[in-house]
C-alpha cells in the first residue's frame, strides 16, 4: 500500500522509532522519511537497511539498548523531537494463563511496556529542556479486548502502557511535550502469520483455522480485514505532526471496527 505524503511534512525533524526493522516499525521508519525526516531505530537485528536511516544495534528489552540507542540518538541527530514508540509483540505459548511462566511475564513487560518506559526517561528530559517534544504510544486494542489463549502477558503489558501514556500526557503537556497514543486492532504483518503458525501448532487444523479462531473471539472485523502497516503508519505520522498540535493525552483506535461497544 502507497501513501501520499507531504515531503517536507518533518523536514528538519529528528525521530526515533523503536523497533524500526520489521512490520508496523519499518511501515512507520519509511513514513516519516517520506516526511522529510531524520530518523533513527534499533533492533538487536538490522536486516535490509533503508537507505537514509540511522541503526543502533541494540536490545530494547534491556537496559544497556535502551542506553545504547538513547546515546546514539543524541550523538548523531543531537537530539530527538518526535518518538515513536512501535516496540512491541508476543512470543509466549498458547494455552491460557497457566501456560506462562514468570519468564514470559517479564519478557512480555520488558518488551510492551519496560522498553518505552525506559526510553522516555532518557530522551524526554531534552525535549523538556527545549520546551517542545512529540511522543506517540503504539498500544493494542488488546488492552480492552484480551485474547485469553495466548495474549494474556501482552495485553495485560499493552493495558499498563495505555494508563502510563495517559499519566505521563498529564505531566508534560503543560511542559510543552504533546503525548498520544495509537491502539491497534489486527495488522497485516509478518508477526500476524507468526501468530496464527503458534495457535495452528497449539491447536491442530489449518492457518485459516487459525485464523477465523482469533476473528472468532475478536468477534469479527466491520470492515473484512486487518489494518495494513503503512495506514497505521500514517496515522502515528499524523499525531506526530503539527496537524494534531491540539490533540494530547488521546488514545486513537485503528481496528476496522474491531471494537463494537461505546
């Protein structure tokens, strides 16, 4: 999918995305790019390189990533106006909660929550000190809608991530730092297939049994399909930008009508 976007949209603006290799995050690297934007990310893999892009190898789930990348950031691009937290994922087992060990809560944790917490410690001070700054949350629809079979670590992860955004947004607006999040309901991305290859082995049948199981207890998407990555993208993109100066402390649903309740 193309999006049509305006190239001078973030010309002279730093960001960073975390997570920006694969997915919603590589999907989110080449938007704001396309804006006109420097961008750095981090992945504790780099894999086909956007040319333009500045990459810090690094884990994010831990402490000396974060580190790594907050200092590369600094170092390189002298500072950060927009951060675009798109870390995120699952890689725990099927089979309801008794399945997860505390090794896969904290995993869940370090890399849904801990990780961006982390990093607004570290990269929002320098915005503070100039009295402007964007950040931009990446949570799930799982927040409020949980899948029991296998997303219970995650969900509960992203559901800690909504309420801090929140807090935080409280904190910083006044200060000048515009603070928002994006809730995404199902997204066609490789992790997506990753997932429905988890619950086929868990469960037996097919991909496409896999797949109407999870659209089964997500009780079906309004529009016939999941999100795809770049209009995700664009809508973090959006909130990012000086179109959205009087959007702060909102959480953005982008699920295809996932969600049917009020």
């Amino acid at each position: 999918m193309s999006i049509q976007a305006d190239p001078n949209e973030f010309a002279s603006k730093r960001v960073l995305v975390s997570g920006g290799t694969k997915g919603l995050g590589r999907a989110t690297v080449k938007r704001f790019l396309a804006g006109g934007a420097r961008v750095v990310t981090a992945a504790r893999t780099i894999k086909d390189a956007i040319e333009g892009v500045e990459y810090v190898q690094a884990d994010l789930t831990t402490t000396e990533g974060s580190e790594a990348l907050a200092k590369a950031a600094l170092e390189r691009l002298g500072g950060i106006d927009i951060l675009a937290h798109v870390i995120g994922g699952s890689a725990s087992p099927a089979g309801g909660f008794a399945a997860l060990t505390d090794d896969h809560w904290l995993d869940e944790l370090n890399l849904n929550l801990l990780a961006t917490v982390r990093l607004d410690r570290l990269m929002i001070p320098q915005m503070l000190e100039r009295g402007k700054g964007t950040v931009v949350h990446v949570t799930s629809i799982q927040s409020v809608l949980p899948l029991p079979e296998s997303t219970t670590g995650y969900a509960s992860a992203k559901a800690a991530l909504r309420t801090y955004s929140k807090s935080i947004s409280k904190e910083l607006g006044p200060k000048g730092v515009r603070v928002n999040s994006v809730s995404p309901g199902w997204i066609m991305t490789g992790a997506a297939g990753d997932f429905l290859e988890m619950l086929r082995k868990a469960n037996g049948g097919t991909i496409e049994d896999a797949r109407q199981f999870v659209l089964d207890v997500l009780g079906g998407i309004s529009i016939g399909r999941g999100a795809e990555p770049e209009e995700v993208a664009d809508l973090i993109a959006y909130l990012a930008s000086d179109r959205a100066a009087a959007i702060h402390g909102a959480e953005f649903v982008i699920d295809g009508g996932t969600i049917k309740t009020v």
